[in-house]
C-alpha cells in the first residue's frame, strides 16, 4: 500500500503520517516513511530518538552522491542529466529505522513548472517511482500541499492520496486545489480525511464542503498530539482516540479501494 499525505499548511498531515505508520507497523508491515517536506518534522512525530535524527541526512542535500548519480552538480541548470539515476541503494544506505519504521528525508525538491531539470530533481523523482513501485513495503509520504512533485508515472503508483482538511473554508479551498492538481496528472484515487474535529458540526462541514471527494473518517483534536510531541514520543502511543481513529481511516480506505477493484473489474467483463 502507498499512501501520500497532504493538505494545507499545519492542519496535520505529520501527524496523520506518523499515525499511519504505527497503525501499518502494528500489523507487522515494513514501513517506510518519507518525509518530503524541506523542513523535516516526521522524524520527531514518529518519536525517533534524536541522535538517530542527527545522524540523517536529507538525501536533497548530498551534492556529492547526486552528481556522481546523475552526472549534473545540484545547483548547475543546463548540461547533461541522467534521468534514470541509480537509486534502489538509497532506502537502505540513507535512511533511519525505529521500531519497525524507516524513514527517509528527501530535503527541499524543486517546485513543479520552473522547467529545471536538475540533478536533484532527477534524482528524487527516480527515488519516489522506485520506492512506489516496490511491491513488499508501505510506504507513506508526507507532502506540504501541492502534489507538482509527483510525476504522471508515480502518481499511477500511488494507492491513494489523503487530502487532509481542518473543518475551516481556507483548509477546504485548500482541498479543492489540491484536487485540480491531482486531477492534471490524473491522480484520482483522492480521499478526504478530517482533522482537529471538536464537534458534530465540524464533521458536517466537511461532508458538506467535501469538493466531491469521498470522506474516509475524522481524527478528533487531541491535547495529546502536543503532549507527545514534548515528550518525543508518537501521537500513536498516548492518544488511544486518534489510534483508533487512525485504524477507522484505513479500514475505510481499504473498503473504498477493493470496492474501486471490484467495480473496475467488473466494467472490464461487462465491456
Ligand atoms: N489531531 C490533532 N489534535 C490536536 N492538535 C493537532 C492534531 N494534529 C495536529 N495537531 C497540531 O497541529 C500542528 C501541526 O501539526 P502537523 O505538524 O502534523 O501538521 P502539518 O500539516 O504536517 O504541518 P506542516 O504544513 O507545517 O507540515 C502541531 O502543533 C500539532 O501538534
Ligand atoms: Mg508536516
């Protein structure tokens, strides 16, 4: 199962990652954990101690390695650029595990429509189709918002995409854009998760405001996210709420994607 993560700013898409990843690992799933933001924090949500932190380097950041895998020095634009990089290595040599998760940093890739192919890039890109295409593992992606960074190809590999939304009208137009880009590179497995609900009326909206997109389930506004994060431990582990909340989500996914199979299987007899 790969799942990418993503949503307005701070509405919570770290968290929900970091509580799907326990919620995969305790089902005894390999999980690997991206951290697509350029300012990682998932390490932190998923309580890694800080030394295993310090020791990761984001792979965006090592100049040395991207030139020697794609021939182009990171900060050069034009030249030659192997598109097709070595990467299958990188899971394994670049990242940090704890508690049956992995993790990876990718570091700050460029944003979609400068037109630059550079190294970085080529190699990131290469890195996530690598990773999705992986059939044994789970792997979670934890995105700012905007999916410009998922190329056609990987958008294909991708099971579903959780667009992440506060009950607020910013964080629904959020949503909403978020879908047309989706839809641009033909990512239509989109779900609708809700975040920081405090009551019956914030489920409403979101249902109500939902720009056609299915709703999979809500995680609660939890006092315990902040707690654990002071305490360098995983929402997963104080919260039981948001644990089984976390598991509601992706029974519900799995529903809505076997339910997806099974109607498209049944399109391709029919037709
Ligand atoms: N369910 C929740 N209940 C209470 N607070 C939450 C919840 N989820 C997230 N928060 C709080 O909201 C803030 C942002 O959370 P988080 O870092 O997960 O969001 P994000 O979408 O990844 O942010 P960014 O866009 O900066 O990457 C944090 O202070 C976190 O403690
Ligand atoms: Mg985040």
């Amino acid at each position: 199962m790969k799942i990418a993560v993503t949503g307005k700013g701070g509405v919570g898409k770290t968290t929900l990652a970091s509580l799907l990843a326990y919620a995969f690992a305790g089902e005894g799933r390999q999980v690997l954990a991206i951290d697509a933001d350029p300012a990682p924090s998932l390490g932190a949500a998923l309580g890694f101690p800080e030394a295993l932190l310090r020791k990761l380097r984001p792979i965006a950041e090592m100049e040395e390695f991207i030139a020697e895998r794609t021939g182009q020095s990171p900060d050069e634009t034009g030249g030659y650029v192997r598109l097709n990089p070595r990467v299958d290595d990188i899971p394994e040599r670049f990242s940090a595990e704890h508690r049956g998760i992995r993790l990876l940093q990718l570091g700050a890739v460029e944003r979609g429509g400068s037109g630059c192919i550079c190294g970085r890039s080529a190699l990131l890109k290469a890195l996530i189709g690598h990773v999705l295409l992986d059939p044994g593992q789970v792997v979670l992606l934890d995105f700012y918002a905007g999916v410009e960074h998922l190329g056609r190809a990987t958008a294909d590999s991708v099971d579903a995409m959780l667009v992440l939304a506060e009950p607020t009208a910013r964080s629904m137009a959020i949503a909403r854009q978020i879908r047309d880009l989706a839809r641009d590179i033909h990512l239509d497995r989109l779900f609708l998760v809700g975040s920081k609900i405090e009551r019956d009326s914030d489920r409403d909206f979101i249902v109500e405001r939902s720009p056609g997109l299915p709703v999979l389930g809500f995680l609660s506004f939890d006092p315990e996210v902040r707690e654990s994060d002071r305490a360098g431990l995983p929402a997963y582990d104080l919260s039981a709420r948001l644990a089984g909340e976390t598991r509601a989500i992706l029974d519900a996914l799995r529903r809505e994607l076997d339910f997806e199979r099974a109607s498209s299987e049944a399109g391709t007899t029919a037709g």
